[in-house]
C-alpha cells in the first residue's frame, strides 16, 4: 500500500496496520470474543509504529470466551 504513489501531483503515503485473530477447531470462544482479540492485535499493530500485522497470542485465541 505504501507505494500508490503520487496524485494530482501530491505525494500521499497509504499504509496499514492489521489485527489478526484466529479460532482453532473446537474453540468453544464467541464471535465477539474473537472480535476482540482482533482489535486488540490492530492497537497493538498501530503501537508499534503502524504499517505492520500483529497476532493475537494462541492461548488467547483458544482460551474459553469471557
């Protein structure tokens, strides 16, 4: 994303952060739960200087909803 480029003459950088989460088969965790996980890895993503993916941790992936 980083190289679109130039516009109408003006130079914009485009860049992004993702947030990642995952349920394992079996996972007995809410659709919200995994949601939450998710934005949890983009804040950390955008805290760590933006323009980067960040996982949320398995054991939290796996882990019972609560």
């Amino acid at each position: 994303m980083a190289q679109l480029g130039a516009r109408d003459g003006v130079c914009r950088k485009v860049t992004a952060s993702l947030g990642v989460a995952t349920a394992a088969p079996g996972w007995d965790g809410t659709p919200e739960t995994l949601m939450r996980l998710a934005d949890a890895a983009l804040y950390a993503a955008k805290g760590a200087g933006r323009d980067c993916v960040r996982r949320s941790p398995v054991e939290r992936d796996n882990a019972s909803a609560g």
